[in-house]
C-alpha cells in the first residue's frame, strides 16, 4: 500500500461517523485520560491518549510490519489527537 493511500484509508477512518460507534474522540480520549491517569497516579491529558494509542500500533508494527492496519490507525491517531491538541474540533 502507497503512503498516500494509508492516509486516505486513516482520513476515512477519522472522518466518517464513527461517534455513533466509538463517541466523540474528544471526548472518549479525555475519559480513557481519566482512567489511565487514575491507574497510574498521573495526570493524561486527551492528546496524551492519542500518543499512547499510536504507541501501541508502533509496537504492533514493530512486530507486524505487513499489518496493514497498523500502520492506518497510527496515522488516525495522531491526527485525532493533532486535532484536539490545537483546537480543532470545536
């Protein structure tokens, strides 16, 4: 698969309605923060969420580069979470 095509594949991902499904990812990613930051004792701001959730795709496509998905919800991420962290989404 091209970049370009990973990119359109995580644009249509992120751009859809997918809050009927998931919920708002704003929202979603400040109540995951609350959970982690609960756990773990610290503070996770929503973008934060969004780094950790690409995180774990880096890890998976460590292991599994042909893993096409990986690579797609990596970018959604990060572009959910460059949203929230500028504004964006309001």
């Amino acid at each position: 698969m091209q970049r370009a095509d990973i990119l359109a594949t995580a644009a249509e991902y992120v751009t859809r309605d997918r809050a009927a499904t998931h919920g708002d990812a704003d929202d979603s990613f400040t109540e995951l923060g609350r959970v982690w930051g609960a756990r773990l004792g610290v503070s996770i701001a929503p973008h934060q969420v969004s780094i950790m959730l690409a995180d774990l795709k880096s890890v998976r496509a460590w292991h599994n580069p042909e893993h096409i998905d990986n690579w797609v919800d990596g970018a959604g991420y990060y572009a959910c979470g460059g949203e929230i962290a500028t504004g964006g989404s309001s």
